[in-house]
C-alpha cells in the first residue's frame, strides 16, 4: 500500500523536528558540561570564580577527621611532651646547640571526657629531665582551676560564671570590669568563622567579576591551549584565559574591588564574629577590627591612587585542566601575584606567592595536606635573604590510639628554632586515679567574700612570682632567653633599654609583677601581702599628703627597713582601705612607683 504523499511529508517534518530537537539538546549538553563554542571572556569568568570554589572545598576539610568526632564522644588520656631546640650559627664550624633553652622540657599526662565536661591535665616542666615546676589543671562542669603543686596543696578555682563579680572581688575597676563577659566560651570554633554558604561564594563570586567585566570590553580577553606548566614538581596539561589590560585599567579594576570590600557585609561579619570571640580572652578593651581592616584597604587604595599612571601592559591569566582552575597569574608591571589551587579527596595543595618586580623581594605561603600529613610553610625572601615559618602535623590513627607529632619551625641564614609537640592519644572505658574535687582539696574563689579572694590571690601571686624569678634566674640563662626572642621577632636588639640593660620582655615582665596589685577599696590584709610581694624592689616612702603615700621602686635594690616602717603603718591602720595604682617612669616605661591612697572610713 502505498503512503499518501502528505503523509509522507508530515513524516519528514516530524523527523526533521525531532532530529532538530535533540542537535539542539546535544548542542546545549556540550555548552553547559564543556567548553565548547564558549567565548574567551566566558570562560576567563567561568574559571577565575572557581578559585573561591576550590579553596572553600579544601578549607571545608580543614581538621575534619573520623578520630577527632571519636575524641568528643568518648573519654581518652594523653601523653604529651614539649621541646624547644635553638640551633645557632647553622651550616657553620661553629654551629651551635647547647643552650639552657634546649634543656627544658614539658611533659603533660592528661584525661579528657568532653561530653560530661571534664579536663585534667598534669604539667611538669623538666630541666634535663629534672623537675622544676608543676602546674596542675582540672574543669569539672563549669567550675576550672589550677594547682600550684610546689607551692600549695589545693585547686584553686573560679565557676565559668558571674566573671564580672569574681573580677570585682579581684580588685578590678569598673571601667576593666565591663569589658569582660560573664561566661567565657571555650569551645569557641574558629574555623567556622571564615565559613561561606553556597548562597555567599556565588554572591561574592557574581559581585567582584561584574567589576571586571563592566571595566573591560571582550577584545581584552584571548586564549592559549594546550600548555604545560609545573605544579608541585608535576607537569599539567592547561588551557589559559588571559585578561590583557594596561596597568592604569587594573588599577581602576583593583580599586573598585577594594572600594566595594570596604562595605562588604559578608567579610565585614565575619571579621565581626573573630573580634567577638578574641574580645572573651581579653580583659580589656580590644581594637575594633572592621575599623582596622577598613583603615588598611583605605591605604592600600592611596598606594594604588598615587601610583595610577602608566600605560604598561598588565595581564590577568587563569589556567585549567579538565575544567579544574589550577592557577591564576595576575602580572603588573610593579609586581606578580600567583595563586595555584590543587583541591582532591586525596590531596589538597595551595600556594599563594607575591614577588615584587623591582626589588625582587617575594612571600610564598604553602599549604599542604597528603595522606597523614599537614603542612603549611611561609618563606620571605628580602634583599637576598630568606626567612621561613613552617608547621607540619603528622597523625598515625590505629584503632582506638592516635599518634600525633607537630614540629613548627622558624629559620632564617644563620639560626633554627624549632619546637616539637609529641602527643600519644588513647580512648579508654574509665579513668586511673581521676582527680575529683572534693571540700578538702579545693577553694573555689567564687564562692568567698571580697577579702578572702584578694588575700589569697596576693599570697598565690607573691608565691609564683619568686618560682618565676628563680626558674628564670638558675634554670634558664637570661641571655639565652633574649637571644631566642630576638631570633624570632619577640624581641628586637633596637628594643634594649640601653641605659638599664632591659629588654622590652624583660620590662613587661617587670611591670606585670605590680600591675596585677592594683585595686579599690582594698583591706589593710592585703596591702601587707602587697608589701611581702614587693619588698625586693621597694627603696623608699614618699608622703605626698595626708591620704597617699608613694612607694618608690627600683629594678635592681632593696631597702628593708622601707617595708618594715610602712608594714607598722599598715598595722596602725587595720580598719582602713585603701586604692591601689601604679605609676610609670616616662624614659624607661618600668614601673617606678606604686600610689595608694587610703580612703574615708
């Protein structure tokens, strides 16, 4: 039988349609999951966006591990050891180990039960395996407190409550009191403070490209394929897509950015949530970071804005391989910026480096995460010398033992710090000898009046100040100390107090000693405590009317009968109280006197 013509025609056009439909369809898989018939410019926006993808995956597992989610549900003990090596004069004849530094040790024995709020740990510091010191620390639900085992035979505690109170009893002012928080977090999570929700990285991401894109025509944009460049000593196979505009264009771009991270809520939050948390272990006023980091892009834009002439080329190149981002390069004529980004369940690789052109000066910052190791290394390469931070973790897991190793090292052209952090970790049914707070075996400081605190914490702190000075003065070489703090940065040789031969460590430790004396309406018991605690370095009484007296202090001299005349002054005056405040020397910084002021009865 044969097919009526029309027919036949209206088969062809419905043939024709659906092979049309589905070339269409195929045509709009192979744009969406491939780079084909894609524009330059598209695919430079598509791939540069995906560097904040790839760092969020490797940034998400950052820390995660199955042992670690074991370790908040179960009870586990640790055995921990700390060491401090200082090598100096390395790679030379006379390199150089020894030192009172590298003797000491710390060992620390611990139990841990997270989910009924229990911590004990047990800390000896060991001088060539010899104890010097021991500090005990224990938590029991909200109630914390440390042993001074050489010194005292009971905890002394505070309830993670009500810390404005406890700090009133302490001596502390009204204007400190109100900087500090009635309960203080600690199982504050820092990581997930820079942690952004799908809906956050595409906002960021579809709001600083505009920038570029609005700023530039597609003639800007080109393409090279199939190159090969060098990525942790491996050769892959890339495709780049390069942004080629002059230096006062890239310019323009990066002010604009900066301008609209000025008032960028997403970061400008997250910088809120870190000063939040920073402010509940500081006792004082912090600085106001969004402020901070406002004030430094302001900066960075005059830089730029002063520099904004030049009709140089500069460029702007992502490279991928199999639709990954694997680098980005922006080349100025000033400087170069490179970002490599290797994110995998496997192994995760970031390098971040800047190398000035014109000094050649260049940081390198690397991270690194393989199998059971971690690592992150910074090198600064200034005027042809080259200092490196690194800080590497190891961790063994097997079964229900961990074995964990951290080695952070700072090493510049001729000296090595490194300290190591040795920890055995072990998951147990029951505790041996838990340590239980009992009546007898504790005083819990939020529990007693005014004076009976500020009594106990002078005894507590006149007690380890003179350990504190006897470590420091038959343990531990004070010029070894200055020369480890110099080498890292604490302190710097420019910072010696010349005429008193004092670093500026040194002179805030001096000053700690007195500053934590100082208090309102402080009893008479506790100024003869006060006495007892500085009479090494009490030289002279200065009246200086009929209600304050001046105690004057000097670093290196005593005069004994100073403290006993005004220890009988004090006796006279049982009934009174007194303010107690520090004053300073203006050349030196080193507190120079101590004011008390005695009040109406």
């Amino acid at each position: 039988m044969i097919m009526p013509r029309k027919m036949r025609r209206m088969i062809v056009i419905a043939s024709m349609i659906v092979l049309l439909s589905i070339i269409a369809i195929v045509i709009f898989l192979v744009y969406k999951n491939t780079d084909m018939f894609k524009s330059s410019s598209t695919l430079f926006t598509k791939y540069i966006g995906q560097n904040l993808e790839n760092i969020e995956a490797i940034y998400d597992r950052v820390g995660i591990s199955d042992y670690n989610t074991l370790l908040q549900q179960n009870k586990y003990t640790t055995e921990t050891q700390v060491k401090v090596n200082h090598t100096a004069n390395i790679g030379t004849s006379s390199e150089n180990t020894k030192n009172s530094i590298s003797q000491l040790k710390l060992k620390i024995n611990g139990q841990i039960d997270n989910s009924n709020q229990y911590k004990y740990q047990d800390i000896n510091l060991l001088n060539n395996d010899e104890k010097v010191a021991q500090i005990e620390y224990i938590q029991s639900g909200i109630t914390h407190g440390i042993k001074f085992s050489d010194l005292f035979n009971q905890y002394l505690l505070a309830n993670n409550e009500n810390l404005k109170e406890l700090f009133r009893k302490m001596g502390y002012t009204e204007e400190q009191v109100e900087n500090i928080p009635d309960t203080i977090e600690f199982n504050n999570d820092f990581k997930s403070i820079f942690e952004f929700s799908k809906e956050e990285t595409q906002n960021l991401k579809t709001k600083y490209i505009s920038i570029i894109n609005s700023n530039v025509s597609k003639d800007n944009f080109s393409k090279q394929k199939d190159q090969t460049i060098q990525v942790m000593g491996k050769n892959i196979k890339v495709n780049s897509y390069i942004l080629t505009v002059t230096k006062e264009q890239l310019n323009n771009i990066l002010i604009k950015m900066l301008e609209e991270l000025k008032q960028d809520e997403t970061i400008l939050t997250k910088i809120d949530k870190l000063e939040n948390i920073l402010a509940l272990y500081q006792f004082k006023e912090t600085i106001n970071l969004r402020e901070q980091f406002v004030k430094k892009l302001d900066s960075l834009i005059m830089d730029i804005t002063k520099n904004n002439i030049g009709k140089e080329e500069a460029k702007i190149m992502v490279y991928e391989s199999n639709q990954t981002t694997i680098r980005t390069v922006i080349q100025h004529p000033d400087y170069e910026i490179g970002i490599d980004v290797l994110p995998s369940q496997t192994e995760d690789y970031i390098q971040i480096s800047y190398q000035n052109t014109t000094t050649e000066n260049e940081q390198i910052l690397t991270y690194k995460k393989a199998s059971e190791e971690t690592s992150v290394v910074f090198a600064n390469k200034k005027e042809g010398k080259t200092t490196q931070y690194s800080f590497v973790v190891n961790e063994k897991v097997e079964g229900n033992r961990c074995e964990k190793s951290i080695v952070a090292t700072y090493e510049n052209e001729s000296n090595r710090v490194e300290a190591t952090v040795d920890q055995k970790i072990n998951m147990v049914n029951s505790f041996e000898n838990e340590v239980v707070l009992e009546e007898g075996n504790a005083i819990n400081l939020s529990e007693l009046e005014t004076e009976q605190v500020q009594a106990i914490l002078d005894r507590v702190n006149n007690s380890v100040s003179k350990e504190i000075d006897e470590i420091t003065t038959n343990v531990i070489e004070k010029e070894d100390l200055r020369k480890l703090e110099e080498v890292i940065g604490i302190a710097k040789e420019q910072e010696t107090l010349e005429s008193m031969g004092i670093t500026e460590t040194e002179k805030k430790r001096f000053n700690s000693k007195f500053e934590i004396l100082q208090g309102e309406e402080v009893d008479s018991s506790a100024i003869l405590n006060l006495i007892n605690a500085i009479q090494e370095n009490l030289i002279d009484l200065e009246v200086v009317s009929n209600t304050e007296l001046k105690l004057k202090l000097d670093r290196l001299n005593k005069k004994e009968e100073v403290a006993t005349t005004l220890s009988s002054f004090i006796e006279n005056n049982k009934n009174r109280k007194y303010d107690v405040k520090v004053e300073y020397d203006e050349a030196t910084g080193l507190v120079s006197d101590i004011l008390l002021t005695m009040l109406e009865k």
